[in-house]
C-alpha cells in the first residue's frame, strides 16, 4: 500500500483484500477492518472490479469505495479510498495455498 509501510498493514494480522464469486468481499489491514460490494468494471482491457465498503478503523464506523483490476495473472493492484479521509494504492498477490484466514 503506498499509505502505510509493511509493518503498519499487518499490524494486526497479515493485510488482505478478498473478492468472492456473490459481487461481496472483505479486506483488513493495520485496525481496519471491512466488507466489500463490488460490480464488474474494465479499464484498458483488463478486468477488474469497483466497489464501495464498510467497516471498522479501531472501533470507529467508516466506509469508502475502490477499485481493483488485473494487471498480470492472478496480481491485482487498486485503490482504497476512505469517505472524507485518507486513500491508498494497493498492490495484492495470492496468498500461498497453505495460508487459510477463515480458521
């Protein structure tokens, strides 16, 4: 993320974006914490999506919008905007298969 360094993202558990095949997902990083809903999107011919999201920043309410599209195999990059504050690029790999965040 090109707002926060790689130690502030996983602060609290390794930062992650996750788009699901029912137009919903999730993501989190540093205390944030959030859920997605996104539509299908192209830019330069390459797919992708556009979402808005709501969450939790350290107990507090916020939500926002971004987008996401593939630049190379199963690499994403996009941008996360929080409604009335900050945003970020992102840039997000796959997790190594063995690595399972739904317990």
């Amino acid at each position: 993320m090109s707002g926060w360094d790689r130690d502030a993202i996983d602060l609290v558990e390794p930062g992650f974006i996750e788009f699901t095949e029912d137009g919903t997902g999730q993501f989190a990083f540093i205390a944030v914490r959030g859920r997605l809903d996104y539509r299908p999107a192209e830019r330069d011919d390459q797919p992708g999506v556009e979402f808005t999201w709501e969450g939790i920043d350290e107990g507090d309410q916020v939500s926002g919008r971004g987008w996401a599209f593939h630049v190379h195999d199963a690499t994403v990059e996009g941008h996360l905007f929080f409604h009335m504050g900050d945003d970020s690029s992102f840039r997000a790999e796959p997790f190594p298969p063995t690595v399972r965040l739904d317990g």
